[in-house]
C-alpha cells in the first residue's frame, strides 16, 4: 500500500530529475568544437547547463550566464551572474549588456554556445532603444497578472529588446551559434523560451501592440515608437539542440508510478486558466474514483505545461497554489483522491515553495484553521491557505525548468 504524500513528493523529485542537466545534456552534446568557445546563456538552469558544459568540453572556455538570485552554481571559467526574475532589475541588465559585447566582433573561427532555459526572458533584460528599464519592469509586472500566455508575453518582450528576438545572433555573426535549450514552453516552440535570443522572430509590431491592447496594458509615445519600429529578425539558427522537455518530466513521472503499481494516465502539455484546469481535472478524478473514467484505480492523472492566472485580489501565490486550491474545492474532500501541483524550477509565482499537497482533509483542516478556501481563492492568496494546512511544498531551486507538474492520485 502506497503512501500518498511520499509517492506524489517521489514522483516528483523523478520527474525533475529526468530534465537536470545533470541527466539530459549527455546524449545531445555535440563534441567540443575548434577554436575560441564563448559560452553565453540566461534562465533558471543556465548555471547547471555551464557547469555541466564545462564538465564535458573542458577547458578553456569563456563567457557569462544569467540566473535568477538563488540559481547559481560553481563553475571554472563561464562567470555566472545573478539578477531579478520574473521583473527585470539593472544587474540584468548590465549583465545582458556584457553578454552581447562578448559576442560582438567575432570570427567565423570562433563558436558560441548560448545555453537557454525557462525564466531567461527577465534575465536577459537589454532595453531597445527608447525603452527604459522601469518601462521594462511596469509593462512585464502588467503582463504577468493579466492572464496573459507565455508566448504572447514574449512577443512583447523581444519586441522592446535588443538581445532577444535573434538580437543575440545577429550579434555573433559569422561566428558559429550552437544552442542547447531546456524548454519550459507548452508545444516546445523554442523560439518563445528565453524569447529566444539566437532564433528568428516574424512576429510583427501589430502582433506585439495587440497584445498590450488585449490585456488592457497602456504604454508611453516612445514605448509605442519603438514597437513600431521594430522588424522581424530572421537570422542563421546554427546549431539548435533541445535537451528537455515536459514530456520527459512526464515520462519520467510516468515510469515511476508504474513502478508502483500505479496506473499512468497523462494528459501531455495543458494551458488555460488555472481554476478552469483544476475543475475539468476534479470531474475527470471522480469520474475515475466512481469507476466510470478511462482508467481504474490506482491511478495517477499526470500533466504538464503551464496555466495562467488573472490576478485580481491582493494575495501572494502562483499558478500551481490557483489549481491546487481550486482543485481541493472542487473534489470536496473526496476520500480516495490526493493531487501535487508543482513547478519543476522549485518556485511557484511570488512564494518560496515548488508547490502544493491537496489531501481528502485539506478543506477540513482549513476550517479548523479558521481559513475559508473560497475566500482565499477569490483574494489569490493561495500560499497563505496552504501555509496554513501545511501542505506547502518547498524544495528550494532545482536549477532546470521544464514548467509545472500535476498529479491527481486516486487510490480506489
């Protein structure tokens, strides 16, 4: 007989694991090439990447990645700086700055690797011309709350950049450009992860000022200008290689429960709001636990990809703390059923915790607490409710991220 806690945190730790760079950068390194490398890279597993990096190719190697504070790692010769994530601050900034000077100037004898994973976009942060960094940080912080989706948030991004969007590529030219990428993007579309500094861009300025217009984001004359400004950036791609994915995390999470003697059943990548997630999942577990869902017990419902959520109350949470607790209320404290909601770079929007636990007494654990979960949801405080249940998750920086996991067990 499984324990619930122990298997959903097990499968967990099983499906970040498969997407460390630890695991997945072997199989897909190209040998060291020739020549100067320049190793350059920004995201929650930039440093890991470069040390990994350095572990394989050796030295001498040169150059500099960008992680969010907390994300670093010990590395021989690539510098790793830290700066501000999911709002840009100036040590990004002036870090983005240094990473395109480095590029600059090069040779077709030289080669770049540019090592990019999830959370790269805030890192990366080198303003276009017109745009100031405060602009920056108010048009981001807007987005990020508006409901808006990774890749429509990105659009805007690489248009009010001069790094992302290919800005790093044209840079480099002639030298050689191999990317790795460890992607934190529903469907994988990598030129939206990091927004994609050494890949083409065709999105259009209309695409980029519907977006703002969209979620009702205001933005100055020069702001506008400099939208407007902007081209579509195609450029040479290089080497481009994809060392991790969600579906690996799901596999991994997968073959761990069968292992178990638990039945898999994944749903793949998912976007959407976060509370309408949670309520189709809630229906598809009961319909399980009743016995008349596509699998039997014991089960697990896996999935992946990233929810978004519109925040309109005053609390602290993410999108894993919005589904977990939409889900608790939605199961209504089934007996049979616990759920994990988790992101796999450790951090779940503006708290300290990976995730969350939903358990059969959860709710009733609240209400001994003096916590209404309906109240909470409706303020977005959803770190706070699970503070209070203990059921929060925290396992501090895992250095890869390859987005969120969900699990729904439901044991007979």
């Amino acid at each position: 007989m499984i324990e619930p806690r122990s298997f959903l945190r097990a499968l967990f730790d099983a499906a970040v694991d498969a997407a460390t760079p630890a695991s997945c950068m072997s199989p897909w390194l190209p040998s060291r090439p020739d020549g100067r490398v320049i190793v350059v890279g920004a995201g929650k597993a930039a440093a890991s990447m470069a040390k990994e990096l350095e572990n394989h190719w050796g030295g001498p190697l040169e150059g500099q990645v960008i992680v969010p504070y907390g994300h670093g790692a010990s590395c021989r010769w690539v510098k790793v700086i830290e700066a501000s994530h999911p709002v840009p601050d100036a040590a990004g900034t002036a870090a983005a700055a240094k990473i395109l000077e480095s590029v600059s100037d090069l040779s077709a004898d030289d080669t770049v690797a540019c090592l990019i994973s999830g959370g790269g976009s805030s890192l990366l942060c080198l303003p276009a011309d017109g745009v100031s960094l405060e602009e920056k940080q108010e048009i981001t912080s807007r987005l990020l709350t508006s409901g808006a989706a990774i890749h429509e948030i990105n659009c805007v991004r690489k248009k009010l950049s001069a790094i992302k969007g290919g800005g790093l590529a044209t840079a480099a030219t002639p030298a050689t450009v191999v990317t790795l990428v460890i992607s934190d993007v529903p469907g994988n579309d990598i030129s939206t992860v990091a927004s994609g500094p050494t890949l083409t861009d065709a999105s259009s300025p209309a695409e980029a000022l519907n977006i703002l217009g969209r979620y009702g984001v205001s933005i100055s004359d020069s702001v506008r200008a400099a939208i407007e400004s902007s081209d579509p950036v195609f450029v040479d791609e290089g080497d481009v290689r994809i060392l991790s994915t969600s579906d690996d995390a799901l596999l991994a999470a997968a073959a761990f429960a069968t292992e178990c003697d638990v039945t898999p059943y994944s749903l793949g990548d998912l976007a959407g709001d976060a509370r309408s997630l949670a309520n189709e999942h809630a229906e598809l577990a009961l319909q399980i636990a009743s016995g008349g869902g596509p699998v039997d017990p014991p089960c697990v419902i896996l999935s992946g990809g990233e929810t978004t959520v519109e925040v309109l109350g005053d609390g602290r949470g993410g999108r894993n703390g919005e589904y977990a607790l939409s889900l608790a209320i939605a199961l209504d404290e089934h007996p049979s059923i616990h759920a994990i909601a988790c992101d796999t770079d450790g951090i779940d929007g503006s708290g300290d915790n990976a995730g969350l636990y939903v358990t059969p007494n959860t709710l009733r654990r609240a209400e001994a607490a003096g916590v209404d979960a309906r109240e909470f949801l409706e303020r977005n405080d959803s770190y706070e409710f699970f503070a209070r249940t203990l059921d929060l998750i925290i396992t501090g920086p895992t250095r890869t991220n390859v987005n969120d996991l969900r699990a729904i067990l439901i044991t007979q």
